[in-house]
C-alpha cells in the first residue's frame, strides 16, 4: 500500500514527465497553473484512506462444566444394543424398553444443530449358533442424520432384543458412517462426530471392539466414542471402560433404567452446554469481523470521493473545449490528458488493494478469537 501512495504522489508532483510549459498561439502556457485550475475542485487526497479499526463489545461464553466431549458434536451417533441378553428385566420392564424410552428422550432433546443418528446392532438372527453369523454382523442405521426427529420413534418402535454383541462390529460400522460424512466448514471450527455405545454386555463375535475404537478415533476426522453400561458386571464394564479409553471418551456405568436416564441427561446437557458455547463464540466471531466490515465501508466511501475518473473527465472536457475554441490552453491538451490518464492508472485498484488488506486483518483477527476461545 505504501508503494502504491508513493507512485500516486509522485505523478501528482511531477504531472508525468512531460515539460510544465507548452508554447501557445500567444506564446508559453503554464500547463500546471491550467491544471490545477481545472481541477481545483475536485481534490484527491488518498493518504486519508487508511484502515480505522474500531472495538466490538463480546458477549461472555460460558464453556461446558462437564469432560464429555470438549469439542463441539458436528453429528452424533446413539448405538443401542439389540443382543438378547437385552430381554433381561430391570426395575420391572425389560432392558430394552428401557433404553428405547430413555433413548428418545434423550435424542429428542439434542440441540437441533447437531445431526443425529440412531444405530442398533446384534437386531437380526438370533442368540443361538445357528443365527450367530447373521447377527454379529447385523449393524443399522435405523435414523439417518438428516431424518427429522419427530421420526425417531417411528424409528425406534419395532426394536427388539434379538442376538449377539458385535461391539467390534458397530464401531467398524460406525466408522464407515463417519467417513461418508462432510468435512466440517473452515469456519465451523473443530467440530467432531461423538459415538454413545449403549451395550448390557461384553463382545460376544470375536472382534476387536477396543482396536476398532482406537482405529476411529485416530481417523481423519477424530472421533469420540462414549460408552454406556447398562446393567452389566464387572468384566462388561472394564471392556467398555477400555473402547472408551481408547478413543477419547468417557464410560457411564447405569444399574437401573433411573441411573441410565440420569446418565443420559448428564450427556445432554453437556451437549447442549457445548451448542450455547459453540453458538456464542460464533455470534461473537461475526462481531470481530463486523470492525473489519465497517471499517472498508469506510474506506470504500473514502476512496470514492477521492476517485480520479472525474478529474480525469474534467480535463478531457476542458482540453477538447479549448482546442475547439483555439483556446492557448489546446496546446497544453497531450500534456494534460495524458497526465490525467497516468493519474488515473495510478490510483486504479486502489480499493482492491485496500479490500486485502482489511480482509486478511479480518480473517487473522477472526482466526486469533477462535483459536482464544477453542476448548482443550
């Protein structure tokens, strides 16, 4: 930018590199005096268009109290066990119609931001050897992501305790539902996919359940996963213990359908603490770059009442009068015009060059509040 005043004041100054005097019918013309006349008033002073950046007021993000998930859930992923070790009773009804109930309670509630997705596996064959096969390698996605909620029920409705635990499996399977998913928008920040695994059991289809949790979370797009015990001894809670370990999350133990409602609340109001902070930093993120916004609007005005075209027109209109009159100043017309036309080119994409430079200290400011305000 600097370069760029320092070749208008130079053009300004010299009035190109043509001579100041021309010889007229009646003797030398004093083509600078001619010029500054014809332009006196219409002055250009572009050294006044300068960046003034001024303050935003920001709101206060309060940041989530609880260690779920620290950064913000892009798309959530509630896994429920169907194996037929869910036929169990607990409290007086049956493990399964617990964790549906409680399951859309809680799905129904999640800020409407975030995209959910209902999965149940172990639903098909049965829990003897002969359906073994076909239900450790039954995982579903029973409610897509961009379904509207109010089918959830509908979605949930026919579930069943049916056959094994494919833990391996679902996560497996889950991981090819994260891959297809869209990469979260530059400015959307860190956003992640979450996996709630709701299981009353142990792997039961030798797989790997604690490998597969690491392996989708050391993915492109580092994914979460939580696990819910509900129900279930010691051996059960240590494995599920372990995938939750070993991919960033937090384990749940739940006795009873009352504890796994508790459970589930607890997650979504860390869940929805994370949508208000998520939604704060970005409200005050627009007003970070609302200074830089009205900051060029205030140049762009500057720049436009410093504009060179109408010097340039007056110039033109007076050169072309006096050579139709035969005025003395027609001799100065080459010299004149050609040093409005260099005065012009000078100043040409000057708002371009200002626009850049209060972009990019947009964007930096922008990308320092975000990066201030990320959550470890």
């Amino acid at each position: 930018m600097k370069w760029l005043l320092r070749g208008i004041c130079l053009v300004l100054a010299s009035g190109g590199s043509a001579t100041a005097q021309q010889e007229g019918g009646d003797g030398a013309v004093d083509c600078d005096a001619l010029y500054a006349e014809i332009t006196a008033d219409k002055p250009i002073d572009l050294k006044s268009c300068t960046p003034q950046y001024g303050s935003s007021t920001l709101d206060q993000c309060t940041p989530p109290a609880a260690e779920i998930a620290r950064r913000p859930t892009s798309h959530m992923i509630l896994a429920i066990d169907a194996s037929g070790s869910m036929a169990g009773q607990v409290g007086g009804e049956s493990k399964m119609a617990a964790a549906k109930r409680e399951a859309l309670a809680f799905l129904k509630d999640i800020p409407q931001e975030v995209k959910v997705g209902l999965v149940v596996y172990g639903h098909r064959g049965n829990n003897k050897e002969d359906g073994k096969a076909e239900s450790c390698a039954a995982s579903e996605l029973v409610h897509d992501f961009g379904a509207r909620r109010g089918k959830l029920e509908e979605s949930i409705r026919d579930l069943s305790p049916t056959g094994w635990t494919p833990l391996g499996g679902v996560l497996e399977y889950s991981a090819g539902l994260v891959a297809e998913l869209p990469a979260p928008k530059e400015e959307e920040g860190d956003l992640a996919p979450v996996v709630y695994l709701i299981s009353d059991g142990e792997e039961t289809c030798e797989g790997d359940p604690v490998a597969a949790a690491g392996a989708l979370y050391e993915a492109g797009v580092k994914t979460v996963v939580n696990t819910i015990g509900f129900d279930v001894d010691a051996g059960t809670a240590a494995q599920l213990e372990a995938i939750a370990a070993a991919a960033g999350g937090t384990y749940y133990p739940a006795k009873d359908a009352r504890e796994l409602r508790r459970q589930l609340d607890a997650i979504k109001e860390t869940e929805a603490q994370l949508a208000r902070y998520r939604y704060c930093v970005h409200l005050n993120a627009g007003r970070v770059a609302k200074v830089y916004y009205d900051a060029y609007l205030e140049l762009a005005k500057c720049v436009k009442r410093n504009d060179p075209t109408e010097r340039q027109m007056a110039v033109l209109r007076a050169m072309k009068a006096a050579e139709e009159s035969g005025a003395p100043g027609a001799a100065c017309a080459a010299v004149l015009n050609k040093r409005a036309r260099d005065e012009a080119r000078a100043l040409r994409g000057v708002t371009g060059e200002l626009s850049s430079e209060v972009r990019e200290a947009s964007r930096a400011a922008v990308a320092a509040y975000r990066a201030e305000m990320a959550l470890e």
